[in-house]
C-alpha cells in the first residue's frame, strides 16, 4: 500500500495542512503524493474529503492474456 499524508492520522486540515506528529506544515502537493513517512498512520478517510470513498487501492493486474503463447 502506498503513504499518502492525506490517509494519515496525524494530519488535519483546517486552513493550511498541518502534521500533528512532527508539528510542521505541510504543502498540499505534498500531502497529495506517495511519501515514505515514518510516522505514518493509516486512516481510511481523506482528509481533503475529496474522496468520499476512501483509499481504494488498485487491483493487480495479469501479467498475460489467457490463451497467449509465452516467448521464453
């Protein structure tokens, strides 16, 4: 799965996003991509609410057609 800040936890937005964890500012692009964050805690809500589904994640994707022939 990956880390959005936007599924986190710790982050509120009122006026401008804001980490609670690390008690910093955060900038909406940033909040918006996939982070590496060490703090991260999911929470399947958005918190822009842009999404009203929640995180739906991708589904995996066949590596080949049925009835396709390998190559190797």
């Amino acid at each position: 799965m990956r880390q959005y800040c936007r599924y986190c936890g710790y982050l509120t937005v009122n006026n401008v996003p804001w980490c609670g964890k690390r008690e910093e500012m955060i900038s909406e692009a940033a909040a918006k991509s996939p982070n590496r964050c060490h703090d991260f805690a999911y929470n399947p809500m958005d918190a822009f609410q842009e999404n009203e589904k929640g995180y739906l994640p991708q589904k995996p994707r066949k590596g080949q057609c049925d009835g396709q022939m390998k190559l190797f």
